[in-house]
C-alpha cells in the first residue's frame, strides 16, 4: 500500500505503474473518493465541535434561548448521524481503491506484457547433451515407483499426487539440504501455520486481487496460504520492531496451496502445476533503505543459487518485466531451472523460484511499523524468495541427473539425508 499523501504528489508516476504493471484499477477513482473522505471528515469535525458547544452553551442559556438551542442539537445530531453513514461508505470505496494500487517498480524493472519481456541476466551450469533420449520426469517417476497419480486423482481430483517410497524421502532430502543451507547462511527457521485469517493474506497484499487462487475453510473464516511469506510476514502485524534489531531474517518452511484458477488445461501432466506442494521461503525484514534492500535482495537470490549449484542443476537468472511482478513487488527475479522433459522433450528454462522486493508495501497493510533510533516511527522493508518448492524441482533433479538405464545418479549434497541410497533403481 502506498501512502496516500505520496498518492496524489505523484498521480503520473502511479498511473504509469498501473499501467505497466497491469491492474485494473482506476486512480481517479480513488482520488475522487480521497477527496471526498477529507470532505466529509472536515464536515464530521465542524459538526462534533458543534455539538460540543450546544452541550456546553445549553445549561448556561436562557429560557428564551435554551429551546433554540435544545432544537439545533436535536438537527447537529441528525446530521452527524448521517455524516457517519457517508463517512463509513467513503472510507469502505476508499479503502478497497488503496489496497488495488500497485508499487512503483524499481528504474531497473523492463517494461513488458509478460514473460517473454523478461530480460535474462546471466546462465549458469552447462546443458547436458545426452547419448540416449531422455525421459521426462513423468516417464522416470513412473518407472522408479517414486509417485502415485493414479489413486489420488481418483480421490482428491485433478492435479493430485502422492510421492512414495524413494520419492517421499526425496523430497524430504531436498527440503532438509534446502533448510541446512539457510540455518547454515543466518536464517532462522519457522514452521508456522498454514491456515490464516482474511487480514493476513490482505495485509501480504494477496487479497483482495488473488482472492480466487485460495482455497477457503468457510465453517472458520479462514484460508490456506499458498506461501509462507504470508505468516512469516504476519508474524508481526500490529506490532512496533525497533530498528536496532533489523534485519529480520526467516526461512519458513510449509505445506502450502493453491487453487491454480487461472490455469485451466495447462500443464496438467505431471508435477510443474500442483494444487498442494512443500516451499521453503526466504522473509526479510530490513530498514527502509533502498541500498540496504538491494543488498538483502541480491542475498536472497545467491542463497536460492547456491541451493541449486549443490543440486547440480543448471539454470537462468531473469529480470521479471512489469507485467509479470506482482502487485506489490518493486524488483522481482526468477530463476528458471533447465528441465530437458520441457517443450515436447526440446527441454526449456522454467520457473523454479523467484526473488521479490516490497519496499514498505506489505508493513504498511500489514500495521508494522519501526522505531528508528531517532525516535521517528516508519515502516520497515520487506523482501521474500523461493529457496526450494518440491514437487516441482524434482523435475530438473532427476530429468539432468538420469541415466541411459533410467536410473537417476542423485548429487552429492543429496547423498546425507537419502539413507545411503546414491542411485535411483527402475
């Protein structure tokens, strides 16, 4: 959420990120409705001040003047009585206006539609060129017992799976080297609730905008997070952080969901595009400096690399142009992992994890404020990155490291947590 006042000094600037980030939302909309809210909160003081002065004018009035003034009482409160009623519907249409408006994406952000304006920044690791053909990760599954479609999707419906076996255990040893990685690099580790209230999800910035990617539990009012982001960032809602005590830095580890509404017949076979998956995710409170924020971002990000170097997976760093950051992101980074299943078996670069700056974004929805040590309050920084998100890294993991009998030699870092297995067996 942008500060209002900011708002209307710089109307262009944000038209121009609505614009080019995509939202449908009209700013003259809520300038009207701001201006109108000031309106009707100068007339509410008048009124109230009003009314004070007749309480305080009648016990010392005369008989001729008190009836006078008995009657303009009974009218100043009718009038209040309504100026409360507009008051309340402005401020809801004003509310609803600021929780749609974008940040301002960093100068460096390409402008663009979607992915294909993304700007690449660099590749690493070498492409395997394979002797054999390959298989995809939905061939090597199946022949290596590693997962259940079948049974699941006959039970919880589409986009459904079960690892099994090697597979559970897999994705358990990517997660633990993911986590050993953060805990070893400064992170502290939280596994926190899966199931959030309405205002931690608006507060994110996930709502009201993405309301239709949520699964909701109706009977309690609550809903399933798709990130962990979303607690570890609300871990401080309402609260004051002192600013000797940033940066804040979790790793959150979590089941997590989403309903992949907009996703309707695409990537439907396999494990890329689940309703249910398993994320560690990076939550950085920092001071509300854009030099500070750059060098946590781009911490962030070498974190999920090296996470990816120990996995031996080669990959591209991208840019994300306006039209693919989200709402409140000010710089977002992708990491595109190589899968050789991907694109009819031509293999592709896909999205395995992203890295994200807010500026004050989220803290301002979410009411966390800081304590400079001026004594000044302000509003700290937040930034997030995917460290690792199974089932879908378990694509590039075994489609690069397979071999022509279809087995799938696991690297070494993997080795500690996958119970002495170092090979995969059909």
């Amino acid at each position: 959420m942008l500060d209002i006042a900011f708002i209307r000094q710089n109307a262009d600037a944000v038209r121009a990120a609505i614009a080019n980030k995509r939202v449908d939302v009209n700013l003259d909309d809520l300038l009207s409705a701001d201006k109108e809210r000031r309106e009707t909160i100068a007339k509410l003081e008048q009124k109230r001040a009003r009314k004070n002065e007749i309480a305080a004018l009648i016990p010392k009035a005369s008989k001729d003047d008190r009836p006078k003034l008995i009657e303009e009482g009974k009218s100043v409160k009718t009038e209040l009585e309504q100026l409360e009623k507009d008051a309340g519907a402005v401020k809801t249409r004003f509310d609803d206006l600021m929780l749609r408006v974008p940040s301002l994406p960093r100068p460096e952000v390409p402008i663009g539609k979607g992915e294909e304006d993304n700007v690449e920044i660099r590749k690493v690791g070498d492409i395997r060129k394979f002797d054999f053909t390959p298989k995809d990760h939905v061939e090597l599954m199946q022949s290596l017992r590693l997962v259940d479609w079948d049974g699941p999707r006959r039970f919880a419906g589409a986009r459904s799976y079960a690892l099994k076996g090697l597979g559970a255990i897999l994705e358990l040893a990517v997660t633990r080297l993911a986590v050993d990685t953060l805990v070893e690099r400064g992170l502290e580790l939280v596994i926190p609730p899966v199931m959030v209230k309405y205002e931690a999800l608006e507060g994110t910035g996930f709502f009201p905008l993405g309301k239709e990617e949520a699964y909701a539990i109706t009977a309690d009012d609550l809903y399933l997070v798709g990130t962990s982001e979303v607690p570890l960032v609300s871990l401080h809602r309402d609260q004051t952080l002192e600013a000797d005590k940033l940066p804040i830095r979790y790793a959150g580890l979590s089941n997590c969901f989403r309903r992949e509404a907009g996703a309707h017949g695409k990537d439907t076979k396999g494990l890329y595009r689940v309703h249910q998956f398993t994320k560690v995710e990076q939550v950085i409170f920092c001071l509300p400096d854009e030099a500070l924020a750059e060098k946590e971002h781009y911490q962030l990000l070498a974190n999920a690399e090296a996470i990816l170097a120990k996995l031996e997976i080669p990959y591209r760093v991208a840019i994300a142009c306006t039209g693919e950051i989200g709402l409140g992101q000010t710089r977002k980074h992708e990491i595109e992992s190589w899968m050789p299943g991907r694109n009819d078996g031509k293999g592709a670069y896909s999205e395995t994890h992203s890295c994200s700056t807010l500026g004050d974004f989220q803290s301002r929805r979410s009411n966390i404020r800081l304590r400079m040590q001026d004594g000044t309050l302000s509003y700290p920084y937040t930034l997030n990155n995917t460290a690792i998100a199974s089932p879908r890294i378990l694509i590039p993991l075994l489609e690069n490291h397979q071999n022509a009998d279809g087995s799938v030699t696991l690297p070494k870092a993997l080795l500690p947590y996958m119970n002495g297995v170092s090979v995969l067996r059909p």
